[in-house]
C-alpha cells in the first residue's frame, strides 16, 4: 500500500540507526549487557511500564510466533493490547502495535524529537528508545494488555523490566553463545531470568538440561511451570507452528484476570502466523516461493525437515550475519539443493562471496549475488519445473525478499 511518509520520519530514522548502538545491523561491539540505562530511560518517562500487566515471553525460536498469536487472540477477543518485538522488516515501527496497528509516524517523530536531551543524556540503543517509546504508546492507549517478546537472552535484556502476570520460555537452543553462554545449559539460565516471583510461566519443549535449570529457577522463586498445550500437527504445516499454538493457547488459559472472548480469541489460533500478523515464518508466495527466518541450527533443523517432506527440488538463497557460528548449520542445509547466496544492506552481514567461499568448501553449490534482489531474480529465472524457491538464514533478507517476490508488505 502506497503512502506519504511523515514530514521528517525519513530524517529521524536515519538519525536512529546512525546516532544509536543497533546490534542487529552492526553486530557484537554494539550489545548492551546491563539493565541500568532501560531502567534510567523507563525513570525519566515516569515508568510507564507498570501501568500495565503484561506477558513476557522469551525463547530461541517461537518467541516471536508465540507473541503476535497471543496478541491477535486477546484482540479478537475484545481487549485492547499492546504489542511489542523485534526485529523490524521493513519499518521500526512493526515493532510497536497496538490492537495490530503500527504507532503513526508522527508518534515516532514527536517522541524522538521530545527527548532529545535525554538520548544525549543516557545515550541509550536502538532498541532501548523503541522499547520506551512503546511503553509510553501503550500507557497513553490504556491497554489492558501488553505482550513482550525478548531481544536477546532475558535476564539482561531491556523488556526484563515489565511486570508479567504471564511468562513463557518457547524454546532452549545454540544460539548467541557469545553472549548466553557455551552451552544449553547456560543459555537456559539467562532465558530463566525473566521468571518472577510468585508469577506463573509456561514452557515450550525444550532439551532435557535446559529444562531442569529453568525448574531449579523455578522452585528458588516460587514459580509455577506449566507444559504447553500438545497440539497436533496439520497437513503442509512445520512442527514449530504446532508448538507455538500450543504455548499461546496455555497463555491464554492462565489469564484468569482478564475478561474478554474466548471463543473469538479461540477462533483466532486456528490460522496462520500470518493471520496473527507475523511475516516471513513458513510464508509462501504463490506455490513456487517459501520465505522463512530460520536462522540458527534449532529453526533450520526443523524447516529442512518439513521442505524434505514436501518432496519437491530446492533452489534456496541464504544469508546470514559475520558474527553466526556456521559449524552446526551447514550440516543441515540440503545438499542436493542449488543456492543464492546474498547479503542484507546492513554491516553486520557476511559478504555473499565470503558465504559462497564457505559453502563451496562444505560441498555446497551456488552463486554470489550484489543484492537480494538481484539473487530472488536469479533465482526465480533458474527455477525449473517443480522446483520450490526457498528463502532462509536471515530475518534481515525476508523482507526485500518478499517484497522482490511480489508479496505485499501489509
């Protein structure tokens, strides 16, 4: 849908992403560690993120899933919710929705513009800044309901400030162990920091070891584990998918405080991730293109086993970042498939042809393309017969890979 942008909304994005530490476009050395400056920033707005409960969900994978169904389901049911996650696709304000609508331009611009001395002051990221402008979004709304998903980790990560009534942990994978830790274990540990005193929190399936750290968490702060619905897989459908419906169903199953419809908010979970506004998770374009955001050895696992069963040839672009451990995922990307390999427009990407180089020396075989565009036309020209376009690796190409396909972006 076409649109006339804000006066100065261009100007302030470009403001955000060259004045702020962003770790998702320039990687490790912009990572914040400590909760100090999210607390100071939530101090000098007047703490609005305790004029709402909220649901605080962390994970792996799923997290995201878990928290646009969650969202979608308390909507329909009739509540006023507050939705906020990250990353963005294509414009920042995904990341901050309320009743499923993005905040206006305007609102982004006001609120950069009306605390220009504190940004200099707190220097705070990118992400803390949009995490506080949401907090205020939705406290000037009067939600009734917020639903957060985790950056990165939970015990650390800015969102670890709001008060849930609800928290969820998806799933426990090997990712981010630069800074979650060597091992399942210890990433299960910082997923755990999110559990609260007293307040109930649902689990996903997660690994034996990881499991046993968040119980040990649990009985220290008097918590309440709850498994995840068991939910039957459907025809076409990736495992994930059944699982994500299951943590949301538990959810909203432990929200006795709240009043709204449960048959419509019921009705909600029986589509996709999609319907509940989440884009670039086993989406397909046509029957000739899938783009989906697995990323890391646990979601690739579980996509290339639903590709192998669809039983159809594979021509798959990749990409990925510099700062992705790559040992325990090439083993897991289709030999036999013919692969595109580009870079998204950010400095944290890997180059294509360094991506090529690694491949090549994996057995893997394929080309090096300028841009994601440029490989989606490769590509699709390629394609033969019944062969499935299949878009992986990176959140950060699904967008200009939608967009390059023909899908829209709303």
């Amino acid at each position: 849908m076409s649109r006339e942008p804000h006066p100065g909304y261009e100007e302030t994005l470009e403001w955000l992403y060259s004045q702020l530490p962003m770790f998702q476009r320039d990687g490790p050395a912009k990572y914040r560690i400590d909760l100090s400056r999210t607390r100071a920033l939530c101090e000098a707005l007047g703490h609005p993120e305790f004029d709402f409960p909220a649901i605080h969900v962390a994970g792996t994978n799923g997290k995201g899933s878990v928290c646009h169904g969650v969202a979608a389901a308390l909507t329909a049911g009739g509540l006023k919710v507050g939705l906020h996650t990250s990353p963005h696709m294509w414009d920042p304000r995904e990341r901050i929705r309320i009743d499923g609508q993005m905040i206006s331009e305007e609102r982004l611009v006001d609120f950069v513009a009306e605390h220009r001395g504190l940004w200099a002051e707190l220097q705070p990221s990118f992400f803390e800044l949009m995490f506080g402008l949401a907090m205020v979004c939705f406290s000037e709304a009067g939600v009734d309901v917020v639903v957060v998903e985790t950056g990165m980790g939970g015990r650390l990560d800015s969102t670890n400030v709001v008060r849930p009534v609800v928290t969820a942990i998806t799933s426990i994978g090997l990712d981010h162990m630069q800074f979650l830790g060597p091992d399942l274990r210890s990433i299960a540990a910082e997923k755990a920091g999110i559990l609260k005193d007293g307040v109930p929190c649902i689990l996903g399936l997660l690994p034996p070891e990881a499991r046993s750290v968040i119980l040990e968490h649990s009985l220290r702060h008097g918590v309440e584990i709850h498994d995840a619905c068991w939910e039957p897989i459907r025809k076409d459908e990736p495992r994930w998918w059944a699982q994500s419906r299951g943590v949301v169903r538990k959810i909203i199953s432990l929200l006795p405080d709240l009043t709204f419809d449960r048959s419509k908010a019921e009705g909600v979970l029986e589509g996709s991730p999609k319907d509940w506004g989440l884009r670039g998770r086993w989406e397909w374009v046509g029957n000739a293109a899938l783009v989906d955001c697995a990323h890391n050895a646990e979601g690739l696992r579980a996509t290339v086993k639903q590709l192998e069963a669809l039983g159809r040839p594979l021509r798959i672009l990749f990409a990925t970042v510099a700062d992705k451990e790559l040992k325990s995922i090439w083993p897991l990307l289709p030999q036999e498939a013919s692969y595109h390999f580009c870079a998204a427009d950010m400095p944290r990407a890997l180059s294509s042809e360094k991506l090529l180089e690694l491949a090549s020396a994996q057995g893997l075989k394929g080309l090096a393309h300028k841009s994601v565009e440029d490989a989606v036309q490769s590509a699709q020209n390629a394609q033969t017969g019944d062969e499935l376009l299949v878009v992986l690796g990176s959140i950060f190409i699904a967008g200009p890979a939608l967009v390059a396909l023909g899908a829209p972006k709303d």
